[in-house]
C-alpha cells in the first residue's frame, strides 16, 4: 500500500539531542546561512555574483518536556560557566518515525536556553544552539 504524505509535520519526526529524544517538543527551527558576499570589480558597483563566506548554523527549540538529568545529560542545560568551559559538543538528529535520518547538525553547543520549572516537571521554553556542519537528505522517504 502507498502513503499518501506528501509532507513531513512535526508528528512524522522524532528529534534527538546527543542521543536524547525530546518529548512533548513544540517548535523546532533549524537556520542555515552560508553568509553570501557580494564580489564586484573595481570600478564598477555592479554585483558580478554571491560567493558563500561561512557557513553558520543554528537550531532552535521552543517548549519541550524532559527530565532535569536528561536535560543536563544532553546539554540543553548547562549547570554553570565551568560546564561550558569544557567545551563538550553533540549532535542534533531529526529523524522522520520509522524512517530515515532527515537533517543532522554536528559538534553543536548550547548558546542559550530558558528553563521553567512546574510542580511535576521540566519545561525548557527555549534552547538556542549552533553547530559546525550539517548534513541530511531533507526527505521523509
């Protein structure tokens, strides 16, 4: 039998930081910018083409639940100013269910993250990151 998803929605991946799954996850969104730079000649202003500088790429995440040990274990949290000095990094892999892997980004950091604490659980309402390289098919098949 053929399916008929034409698209991938966000309750079609699972996403995993540092081997981590992310439960209850809300919102992801992945940048990539490869900082394209005008090449003109002398003399003339006109722009001949855009040549890439360097690559940045980032990840944010908005609203997901996980336990505070996993949190830490994963990196979105950071205990303190000597845990980021140790300079560890992870990957960020967005998988579709049961299929292949869609988009990974590597030797990422956590540059930010916001945490809020309720009575029975952990809720991170933002984790900002970036990354090195990324990789992928950008296909759910």
């Amino acid at each position: 039998m053929a399916s008929n998803f034409l698209t991938v929605t966000g309750n079609q991946v699972n996403v995993y930081i540092n081997g981590v799954l992310l439960n209850v996850l809300t919102t992801l969104r992945c940048t990539d910018d490869y900082g394209y730079e005008p090449v003109v000649g002398f003399g003339d202003i006109h722009v001949k083409e855009y040549v890439p500088t360097v690559a940045r790429h980032a990840v944010s995440i908005s609203k997901f639940l996980l336990t505070l040990e996993n949190a830490v274990t994963a990196g979105i949290i950071l205990q303190n100013g000597d845990a980021a000095m140790l300079g560890n990094t992870f990957n960020i892999q967005i998988f579709a269910k049961g299929g292949p892997l869609i988009k990974q980004y590597t030797h990422a950091v956590n540059t930010s993250s916001d945490l809020n604490i309720q009575s029975n659980r952990l809720i991170v309402s933002d984790a900002n990151f970036v990354a090195t390289d990324t990789s992928g098919t950008l296909s759910s098949t």
